[in-house]
C-alpha cells in the first residue's frame, strides 16, 4: 500500500481563522497548540485556550495538602443492609469539595506568540492577518503557516521534537529587518477560576503574585527561566539564532530579533527538573523521521476504491484520528478527553475513557502507545485498593475522575460509576494478545487479579432469584440514572463477566491456582434485563425508551464491544433499531457512534454499522484538524476518535464469535462490517481481529 499517499491526501489546511480547529504538533507526552501564525499569537480567535501543555505538569493551588481526601463530606449509601460512603456532594464542606475537585489540575505552561508591529508602533491585530494558508504535514509532523502582515509577507515553521518537550520555529519574513516582529512568551497564572470546569479557565493576565518567573542564565543565544507557583516549578529554556531578550511585564519575556537579517530561528523547552533545547534543524529532522516511523508502522486502510461518496470523509476521520491519538493518547499517563489541548473536568483524566482512548493501539498494530499508560495503574494500585479497603471491599477499586496521582475527586456522578473496572484488564488482555510471554502476564497480573476480587466482592448474591446483582448503589455508563435506584445495567454485567474471565485465563496461563469466586460469580450473575423484546437501561428502568433515551445508549455495548455472552441476539437488534428510531443524539457522546457501529457489524448488519458510524449528527462532526467536536467549549472529544479506529479495526479485519464462551474460528468474510455490495472498497494491512 501507498501509505504516504493515503496520509497526504489528507492533510488539513486552513484559508481563514477557524475558531474550533487549531492545529497541534507534539510527542504524546507534551504539544503545542497553534493558531494561524504558528504560535499563539492571537488567542481570543478561538472558543477554547491554545494548550501548552504535559502530562508532567501539574498544579496544587495552595499546595497539595490544601485539603485531602478526608476533608470532603460523604454521603451513606445503603448497600443491601451496609451503608458506603461516597463524596458525591458537596454537603457542609463546599470549599474542600470543589478544591479536590479542581487539584492537581494540568498547568498551561506557557503563551508563546509573535508581536506584529505596524509601520508607527502599534500592535497588529487578528484583522490585519490576512492571504492565509497554513497546512500541517501529518507525515512529518510539522506545521507550516504562511500569511501576509500589512502587505509582508511571514513564514512560519513549527515543529516538535519526538524526545524532548521542546518546539523548534524558523520564521522568514522582511518584518525581521524592519524590526516589526517580535516574540514573546506569557506564563498564566496557575490556578482554576470556577467550580464548573466548562468555565474554568487559566486566566492570562492578572493574580501576578500567585506564581513566580525568574530569568535566570540569559546571553546572547539563549536563556533560562525558573517557574514556580505554591509547591510546585518548572524550568523552561529557550535559544535563538540572534537577537536579544528582555522582561516586558511580570511574567512576560520578548525576544527582540536582530534586524540584520529576514531570518530567525528559536527552540523553547520545557521540563520538571530541566529543560531541554536543540538546533531547529534537528528538531525538524527528528519530527520528520518520527512521523515517517509511524505512518509506516502499524496498520493502514484505503478506502479509496469505494463507490460510496461517503468513503473519503471516513478515510479522512481514519488517518487524522490516527495522528491525533498518537499525540494526545499514546503518553505515560491515561489522557483527558481533550488530550493535550487545554483542560477539559480540571484537567483530570477519566479512567473508564482509557478503553476508548487507547484499546484501538494494539488493534493497529502500535500497542506500544498503549503499554506506555498502563504501568501507571501499578503505580496507583495502592490508592485503588485504599478505596476499596475503605468501602468494604477487597481487591482494587480503580477510581473514576483522576489526576497524575490515582487519587478520585469528589463528583455528583464520577464516585458511582463501575464500567471503568473491568478497563485496565480488557487493556491488559490486549497487550497479552499482542506480546504473548510471560514477562506481559507478570507485568500486569497485580491489576488483571485484584480488579477481579474487587468484582466478586462487589457483586451481591440475590438468594431470591439466585443470581448476583450489581447495584445498587451504582450509576451505570448512561449516566442519568440515580446511584440509588439503579441496578443489573447489561453493559456492565457482560463487562463483569468479561473482566473475570479475562483472570481466570491469566491464572490457568500462569499455571496458577484462580480465586474460585471469579468463576461462581462470572457463571450466576443476573440475566440482562429487558421489556417488551428490548434490553432496558437497566432493571428499575422500564421507561428506558420513553424518558431516559438520552446520553449514552450504553445497553448496546453489551453486544459489540463486548462478546455478548448473556445477550439474545434477537433482542439486540430489537434493540438496536429501537436506540436508532428514537434517541436523542443531539444528547449523545462522540464514542457512541461507534458503539452502535460495533454492535451493528457483531448483528451481521454492515450498512448499518456504516450509518452509525457516519451519522449525521452534531457529536459526530469532526473538525478539520480531525477532532470529533461536542459543544461550544468543547471542540475535541477524543474518546471519540479512538472508537472510530476500534470500530473500523474491527469492521474491517473481522473479530472472533464466541457461543458458551467458547471462541469458535475468524470471520469468513473479508470485511465483514462493510457492505458486501460493492459500494465499499476497503484495503488493509496490518489490522488484528478482535477478540
């Protein structure tokens, strides 16, 4: 396959200022959000900030001991006899509540912009910026931004390097020798500004005593600047071709270009300890090898041969998803739906997107983006069994809404979830699937056998019905249900029966002996609830299509995602065309496209699959840069870009049946989640079928 020709043919492009759709260069564990210029020169264009930022870079305001965990208020919930408490509300303890909420929060480490000046001094504003074209190179990785000022023209290249949090920028344009550009950066300070994390933001200007920036090591070629704010620092150096810098406001730093040339060339790095910098050349050189490595690793698909007109955008979705997971998702730390961009919920990462951030790495042959994150649920395997030691339950706990630290946060909704349980083991099943040795099993059995004692002990034995239940309390994945009164949702019993049979295959592959509790609870838990010949939200929901066909139609992952073994086929699809007839999708979630896609390929129905996959919906849009966009003040949503590519994995290279749990042969049609009409070309190398 031509894999540069099917990326290229994709490249996006920018004409004009686009308020949602900011380009972005990076590494996985740190990016660079852009404007129009290349930098981030003219920030209020855009509905949302232009990120810079790490999965180092984290922030306590008033120091990580401000408030722990034992500061917020609990609410009891009765669990069949046992009260458990949760921080679901804020109660008496408002102030500790929305503090825990908030920190640590990922820092914005820094605006770096150019300065236009015009021919009598003043500041160029967005307006003056005009002929543009600006195109990102997703084979190398760098971004190229051309553009004129007050009739001069200005080149601008942007790139990141693969190893070392730093940008490289060559900038070429006759304002140099004119003395009419500059550049700057800007520190923010640190803190959130608001309890609702839509509104919260890191304000530019203002509250210049709550952080420090001191220059430290400045010469004619380079210099360094020490950043700290409560308990927390970092260091940012920054070198240049020629040209001098100067303070020009509390935490403002200018870079005043020699004017003997048209020419300039600068790289600034950031870090926890140290900074590092290189020449831009070399900076360019390594992007340029790094993203060449990745387009020709792995997998590809071309949908080119297609017949059907809707072919082109779903390549398009494919090979800009690709970029942008490898970027934002494919770090040392599970990443927040907005990635590297700018903070979405505080910053905080939540654990049961993983899954769809993530799952489709090693179905596309780079399950290394994958293993980079999950030795991080080792780290924190002490703060999931203290939470769950702490609500009477063995094994692990792994909590919902998390920073760096593993640590939940109080929430009205995070604390009740469980689908995130069963993740880190379904994840670990694939790194197993891709690397199967003993060196993957050791690696992860910590988290694969205490996610599963925490499963038994947390499903109730039903002596009436003679079945374990789950909840309540519990909120199940659609998350408008009351923890209270929510109970036995599908997805989550075919999750848990899942998750457990995942350990008990770890321990007979390990020769080890098996908690035989996994095996009772896995064989007897509740059947899947359903009415009238469709599955419901769950058990104490009957009115599921009536009132409650919002949010995430998350009954449907029981089929597709997952194997299905508790699910009647029949009444699956039922199902499925009931969601298709009357939910309400303006309310619905990036990932839950496809989710029902999946579910629709699993029920042998591909036009379908195809339909949910590209149903036109505002969820579903996907930007020019490739983010799938939400709402206003959320523009990337990329749980959703990593459900694209698991779904398309899985449509296209097939995946294995199972009947009484028993995995029965490969698909014998190739493709088999696309139409067989010939309306659908679909070529491929390297995807693995899922199991």
């Amino acid at each position: 396959m031509d894999r540069r020709q099917i990326v290229e043919r994709h490249q996006p492009e920018l004409n004009k200022w686009d308020p949602v759709s900011p380009f972005t260069v990076g590494n996985g564990e740190f990016a660079f959000s852009a404007d129009i210029t290349g930098l981030q020169s003219f920030p209020n264009q855009y509905e949302v900030p232009l990120g810079t930022q790490s999965n180092w870079g984290w922030h306590y305001s008033g120091g990580p001991e401000l408030y722990t965990e034992r500061d917020a208020a609990y609410q009891a919930y009765d669990t069949y006899g046992r009260p458990v408490g949760y921080a679901m509300k804020p109660g008496d303890k408002a102030e500790a509540y929305h503090w825990l909420r908030q920190n640590p929060h990922r820092l914005q480490l820094g605006r770096i912009s150019f300065r236009f000046l015009t021919e009598s001094g003043e500041e160029a504003q967005a307006e003056d910026i005009t002929n543009i074209s600006q195109k990102l190179n997703l084979w190398s990785g760098i971004l190229n931004s051309e553009f004129v000022v007050h009739g001069e023209p200005v080149h601008v290249m942007t790139a990141c390097h693969p190893a070392i949090d730093a940008i490289g920028v060559r900038v070429i344009s006759p304002l140099i020798k004119q003395g009419r550009l500059q550049v700057f950066i800007r520190f923010p300070a640190p803190d959130m500004t608001s309890a609702t994390w839509a509104k919260a933001v890191f304000p530019d200007l203002g509250n210049d005593g709550r952080h420090q920036s001191e220059l430290r090591e400045s010469g004619i070629n380079g210099a360094s600047i020490a950043r700290s704010m409560d308990a927390d620092s970092y260091k940012v150096s920054w070198s240049w071709s020629a040209g001098s810098l100067e303070r020009t406001g509390a935490h403002e730093f200018t870079l005043l270009p020699d004017a003997s040339g048209e020419s300039l060339e600068f790289s600034i790095g950031f870090g926890q300890e140290s900074a590092q910098t290189s020449e831009v050349k070399e900076i360019k050189a390594a992007s340029e090898r790094h993203w060449e490595s990745f387009w020709m690793s792995g997998a590809a698909i071309d949908f080119s041969g297609s017949a059907d007109p809707r072919a082109y955008e779903l390549e398009r979705r494919v090979v800009l998803s690709q970029f942008l997971l490898a970027l934002h998702s494919g770090g040392s730390l599970p990443p927040q739906e907005t990635g590297l961009m700018y903070n979405s919920w505080f910053g905080k990462s939540h654990l049961e997107m993983h899954w769809w951030h993530a799952a489709h790495f090693p179905l596309w042959g780079r399950e290394n983006y994958l293993l980079n994150s999950m030795d991080w649920y080792a780290q924190i395997l002490p703060v999931a069994r203290e939470l769950a030691h702490s609500q009477g339950y063995e094994g692990a706990r792994w909590p919902k809404m998390v920073g760096f630290d593993g640590k939940p946060c109080p929430s009205p909704v995070a604390n009740g979830l469980i689908w995130q349980q069963p993740h880190p083991m379904a994840l670990a099943e694939l790194c197993y699937q891709a690397d199967p040795s003993s060196a993957t099993l050791e690696r992860f059995r910590s988290i694969v056998f205490e996610s599963a004692d925490f499963m038994v002990s947390f499903a109730h034995w039903n002596e009436e019905n003679r079945v374990y239940d789950l909840g309540p309390p519990l909120i199940p994945a659609q998350e408008c249900h009351p923890m209270e009164g929510s109970k036995n949702p599908p997805y989550e019993l075919e999750y848990w029966k899942y998750g457990l049979e995942i350990a008990m295959r770890w321990a007979e592959r390990m020769q080890q002996p098996a908690n035989p509790l996994w095996a009772k609870v896995a064989g007897s838990l509740a059947v899947p609830p359903q009415a009238e010949g469709v599955y419901l939200a769950h058990e104490l929901c009957p009115e599921t299509f009536l009132t409650k066909n919002r949010d995430h139609p998350s009954m449907l992952g029981a089929l597709g995602i997952l194997p299905g073994t508790l699910i009647d086929r029949k009444v699956m699809r039922d199902t499925l065309l009931k969601v298709k007839e009357v939910w309400i999708w303006e309310s619905a979630w990036g990932w839950d496209f496809p989710m029902c896609a999946m579910t629709a390929a699993r029920l042998g129905e591909p036009d379908l699959a195809v339909d949910f996959l590209l149903l036109d919906a505002s969820k579903n849009t996907y930007l020019t840069n490739g983010h799938n966009y939400q709402r206003p003040g959320l523009s990337a949503y990329l749980p959703g870009n990593g459900g694209l590519l698991a779904a398309v994995a899985m449509m296209a290279s097939g995946w294995m049946e199972s009947d009484g749990g028993e995995a029965k042969g490969d698909m014998a049609v190739n493709n088999p989640g696309f139409p067989q009409d010939g309306s659908w070309s679909v070529k491929w190398e390297g995807l693995k079928p899922w199991l």
